[in-house]
C-alpha cells in the first residue's frame, strides 16, 4: 500500500510513469557494468609502491605495521609485538584456514583460541581480504572464517595480510570481492586505523567503541605472487 | 517531540550570541573544521573532478529513483531482510516500534541517525515503554542532556569539557564521585565502559544509511567511533532507517561519493570505519543480526522531486555547509531550532515542516555563497534559498515592514530616471545630515540596523553618476 503509494508519489515528482521498457534495460545494463568512475592517481604504482602507499597510509592514520618475510615469521612478529606492548598473550583469532595454516607453537607462549570474539577478549587476530593503497584501507568481508565481531571488540587488533594482496584503489578490491565470493557477504567493513572519536571538543582522541590500537602484520609474499 | 521553533530564528540566535560557553565552542572548533577541509581537499588532485561526478551519480540516481529503489528492495529481499516503505515519519515510528515490540525488545541501541532525529524515534519508543541508547559519543551526551544535536556529523558541537564532566557526573551515580575528569581521554574511557554494556544487552540496533545500493541491496554507514558497527552487529534485530534519496545504483557510484564524503566533512581522507550491510547472517557465519529489516522514508522528500528543491536531495549530509557558514558560526545549530541546521537546514527544513514555520531560516543568510563552493554535490544552496525567499514573498510570509520598503524600492526601480533622481536625492541627504562627523548614528525606518553599528555617510555622487563618469573617460582615452 504504502510502497506504491510512495513509488507514484516519486514519478509525479517526476513528471511520468514506470520507466519505458527500453530505458529500465538501460539502467539494468549499467548495473550489471558497473561502471567505475575516476580513480585518483595516487594509487596507480607498481605493486611495491602500491605497498608502501598502503603502509604509509596506515601509520598516517595511527596503526602500527611489521613487515616480515613470510608467513612463518608472524607467530613471532605477533609475540614479540604483544611483549613491547605488554599486552595479554591469549587470543581470539578468527578461524580462517591461511591462519589455522601457521604454525603457531613456534612460539608456545601464544594460547590461541579460535571462533568469534567476545567483550573479554583483549587481543583479536582477523584475516585481511584485501589492503587498499589509497588510503590504507583494509577489507573485512564478514564469513564463517572471518567473524566481524573480532574487528570490534578486542581492545587491540592484529590484522594479518599478505602483500599480494594489496591493490591501489577501492574498486579494485571491490573486483576481488566480486570475483571471489560471488556476491556481496552479510558485511563488508572497510577498517582505516584505529576507532576514535572527536565529539568532545572537536578534538581527536583514539580509542572510542572498537579497537583502541590496530596492528597489521604485513607478509611479503609480493615476490612470489 | 521535538516542537520546531524555527519561527523563532531572530530570537534564539539573539540569545546565541549572548550564550558565552557556545561562543567559545564554536570559536574553538568552526575554524579547524574549514583548515581540515581546505588540506584535504588540496591533497586531492582530482578532487574538483570528483565533485562533478558525484554531482553527476546523484542526479541520475534522482532522476531514476523509483527503479533504483524496487531494483534496491528485491536484493535486500533476496539477502534475507524486509524494505519497510513509509511515506510518512508516523509510519516510519509505527514500523519501528512493531518490529522491536515482535523482538521483544526492552533496550534498543542506536548509531547516530538524522533521519531518526528527524522522526524523532526516541521519544516514540520510549512512550511504549522502550528504551533508546544513543552510542555515538556526541548523541549520548545530547541524550543525556535531553536536546537535539546542534550540528549534522558533530552531535555535541556547542558544548565544552565542563558540560561533559557535569552530564557524565549526574548521569553516572555509581561511579566513584571523587574521580576526576583532567583530559578529554577520561570522557571517552568512561563513555566506553558504560556503553560496551549497552552494546551487549541490546536487543535490537538501529542505525542510520549514508547510501542505499541499489545493485547489492547493501546500507552503507561511515562513522570514526565504530559504535555503529557494534550497534549493528551484536543484537538480534538491526533497523536501518534509510530516506528514499539515500539510495546510488552500484558499489562503483557509492565508492565515488565516498571519496568526497569524509574529505567534504571531517577532512579525512577516509573515515575509520565504512561498513556495508547486506541483510541477515549467513549460514555458518558466527556473528551478525539474525533480522535485518530497512525502514525507508519519503516524509517530504518525493514532494520535493520535479521542483527547484530536487537537487536539494543530492546532499550527502558532510556537513561542509554549515562548517564554512558565517551565519552557523556565529549562532550554531540550536537557533535554527528544529533537526537540520546551517545552509543545508535553511533549504531543507521549509521543505519538510513548511516554509510557515522555518521561513526565517533561508533568510538567515548573507549569501557569501562560501556554502556553494564547498558543497561536494554542488548544491547551489544560495540560489535554493532564493527560491524559499521567494515563496516566503508571494505567501505573503514576510514581515509587513519589509514588504513595504520592498514595493517602494521596486517601485523605483521600475522607473530608472526617477530611481537615480531618488537616490541622488538621498545621497545629498544623508551628506548632508551627516555631515559634521562622518556617520549617522540612527536612521528612520532602518533602527534595527543602526542599533549596532553606524552608517558612514554617503560621499558626493550615487554609484550611476560615477559609472556614467567612468564610461565617458573611458570612451575619450
């Protein structure tokens, strides 16, 4: 009732009817397309500046990053960066094969515990989709290997990507999304630093509802990708 | 309810300017708004550019509004949720008050939502017994001290530390009351541990939508805190309450506006979290709401198609406007008294509570035209507010005084020679009258003007005479 009365109300507004068959194919036609508009020049680099954009971007916007040089080595860039900050050693880690694939009892100190996180949760480790260079961005879609609950509520996140995986603009992380799962997931957050917030005084101040801090433990894989 | 009291404009923004603790808030924060801005925006080459493009998305998504939205609901249904379509703000409440009321819902979380100030959606749940928390860090606090945000993206925008420390001491009675509250970080850890239990005893979230998309049924919301997220993750239910023109065709166009968006409002390159929401969880997934319902709102806005205000409804709401208003700076939000203030309030709020009502507000304007030209959709708010004016004029609105000293002028204006005779008459006069010390101090029938401030008196001839003179110069060299 209400939905044809509004859908009336708006091509009154605008002086016809249902779009003529040919137009609505038209408009299909760009949706299936997509088309993608301008994409700022700052991110068409060569893949090792488009990693370095992505990291610069990220300290820029208060996350730390340690580069290692391959996956064997996160367990200890992971310890090590939890003993400088004198953080908690037990964590949440969201269950997604390339992490369950790490051999985590290189360091037997870690006590890992893997699902999604919950308030009590000091330390999360999630697995990044994609980086984003343009602004240090990274991809979150929200899967069974890949709760969004691990990108809130931890006081501290440890996001685990591997160069390769970076890409220049949105719209191209948004093409791996699209070739890769298909469709949209339930969620898709795109996480650039640390929560914060400037509502008193219009002032910046980190650490609001979701991680105080963000560590991204970049492996470089680039060279064999 | 929130009563408008935007026919109160010249009154409230009197008391504003007496207001010390809100001039001091708006001389602290207006001015690092508009330097936030100016950087990023020179950061981006391409920016100018990406202002036409989203100019340019959003007008197509107007002018095929109706496809975008049926193409929109079908895939919110194919991901799993309900579009609930509204025409007006009473059916918007009805429709959120029954969904949460079939949860079973006692406490509702909500991430800041102008549309849901604009519906006023709190007071309705709370009438049926209800319980609304806002999360965002400047709503909570407005929350608390029972007004309406006095800004679009910075809730809290008037007040200073005092205000927080005294809200958050009467609010929070069982904390120790002998804590202190020396930094700004003190008001955010506290608000944090009160609201992380919220968070997780809420049984439905509602949140706001930046954008509808149109080709993956997805609600998009921006926000820095991440209370959103939480909002919209942890309860049983979420609610989105999305207006009509929210909605874009495809990832590509949003991603678009996304990139004018937060570098147009907090001068960020990007915002921390953009979060898209595309119905229920999944199966197999470990977290997320179970029901996702959207709440889509005309209230005014389809009314607004087809007429001078329809590319009112390409605002992304960055809050650009208000930001570079000489008038939002020096009165702030509250005197424009009802939910939208600063340029983008002046054109909108007649639109939707009537040009009777918030008449004065598209006449609280200079016309600097600064809003125009920070404006990320290109807005020619200026020429909207014209229009209102008018409206205001022919509706015979405006006040008696100038209506008549608007005739006499036309009058004149009408008839040139008698124009320029009138006002060379008036220049001698006025030379005359003050003649001895250079200014007037008073003026029949502009009192209200020379109330704060003196007229210099006119030098020899009027503007016409020297024009004249200068063309003839010209004309001889």
């Amino acid at each position: 009732m209400s939905r044809e009365a509004m859908l009336t109300a708006i091509r009154r507004g605008l002086k016809r009817g249902p779009l003529p068959s040919d137009q609505a194919a038209m408009l299909r036609g760009r949706l299936a397309d997509h088309p993608r508009h301008l994409i700022p020049a700052r991110s068409r680099l060569p893949h090792p500046g488009q990693v370095d954009l992505f990291v610069r971007n990220l300290e820029k916007e208060f996350a730390s990053v340690t580069r290692v040089a391959d996956v064997a080595a996160v367990p200890g860039a992971v310890a090590d960066f939890l003993a400088a900050q004198n953080l908690p050693t037990s964590l949440v880690m969201a269950p997604h094969p390339e992490l369950q694939a790490i051999d985590w009892s290189s360091r037997p100190m870690l006590s890992i515990r893997e699902g999604r996180a919950e308030a009590t949760d000091a330390v999360s480790v999630q697995h990044v989709f994609a980086g984003i260079a343009e602004t240090g961005t990274m991809m979150l879609p929200s899967a069974p290997v890949r709760p969004t609950t691990i990108n809130l509520l931890a006081d501290t996140e440890i996001a685990i990507l591997r160069a390769s995986r970076i890409v220049g603009a949105y719209e191209e992380a948004w093409d791996l999304l699209r070739a890769e799962l298909g469709g949209m997931p339930r969620n898709v957050m795109l996480v650039t630093g640390p929560s914060r917030s400037a509502d008193i005084e219009q002032t910046l101040e980190l650490g609001a509802h979701g991680p105080r801090q963000i560590h991204v433990v970049l492996v470089d894989d680039s060279a064999a990708s | 309810m929130h009563v408008p009291t935007s026919s109160a404009f010249k009154q409230s923004a009197t008391e504003a300017l007496r207001n010390a603790g809100l001039q001091k808030a708006l001389g602290r924060s207006g001015p690092a708004f508009i330097a936030r801005r100016a950087a990023a925006a020179a950061n981006l080459p391409e920016f100018e550019q990406l202002r036409d493009i989203a100019r340019d998305i959003k007008n197509h998504a107007l002018a095929n509004l109706d496809f975008y939205l049926e193409t929109y609901e079908a895939n919110v249904q194919k991901a799993g949720g309900t579009v609930h379509w509204c025409a007006t703000a009473e059916d918007a409440r009805e429709a959120v008050l029954k969904i949460c009321q079939n949860a079973g819902a006692r406490t509702v979380t909500k991430g800041k939502s102008m549309i849901g100030e604009e519906i006023a959606i709190n007071d309705h749940l709370e009438k049926h017994g209800i319980t609304p928390v806002e999360t965002d860090l400047g709503e909570y606090i407005i929350q608390l001290r029972q007004e309406l945000p006095s800004h679009i993206i910075a809730p809290a925008f008037h007040l200073n530390m005092e205000d927080w420390e005294e809200a958050f001491r009467k609010a929070h009675t069982d904390l120790p009351p002998d804590r202190t509250f020396n930094e700004r970080r003190d008001v955010l850890t506290e608000a944090r541990t009160k609201l992380r239990a919220k968070f997780l005893a809420a049984d439905v979230g509602i949140t706001g939508a930046n954008f509808l998309i149109a080709e993956t049924g997805s609600s998009v919301i921006v926000t820095n805190e991440g209370n959103g997220d939480l909002t919209q993750t942890l309860p049983r239910v979420h609610i989105v309450l999305a207006s009509i023109e929210k909605c874009v065709p495809t990832i590509e166009d949003c991603t678009s506006l996304l990139r004018v968006l937060a570098r147009s409002a907090t001068g960020q390159d990007f915002s921390v979290y953009t979060t898209f929401s595309t119905g229920a969880r999944r199966p197999g997934d470990l977290d997320g709401p179970e029901e996702y319902h959207v709440v889509l709102i005309d209230n005014g806005r389809s009314g607004m198609l087809g007429t001078e205000f329809q590319e009112m409804l390409r605002c992304i709401r960055c809050a650009a406007c208000m930001n570079h208003c000489p008038v939002y700076g020096a009165v702030g939000g509250h005197a424009y008294g009802w939910v939208y203030p600063g340029p983008m309030g002046s054109v909108l709020t007649p639109g939707l509570i009537g040009v009777e009502e918030a008449g004065q507000l598209p006449n609280a304007s200079t016309f600097c035209g600064k809003c125009e030209s920070v404006c990320p959709v290109r807005i020619p708010l200026p020429k909207l507010m014209r229009h209102w004016r008018e409206r205001e004029f022919e509706r015979h609105l405006s006040p008696t005084a100038g209506r008549t000293n608007l005739g006499l002028w036309a009058f004149f204006a009408r008839r040139p020679s008698l124009y320029r005779l009138a006002t060379r008459a008036a220049a001698m006069g006025l030379g005359f009258l003050g003649r001895r010390t250079g200014r007037l101090r008073s003026l029949p029938l502009a009192g209200g003007w020379t109330a704060g401030r003196d007229l210099p008196t006119p030098e020899g001839d009027t503007f016409f005479a020297r024009y004249a003179r200068q063309q003839r110069e010209a004309s001889r060299q």
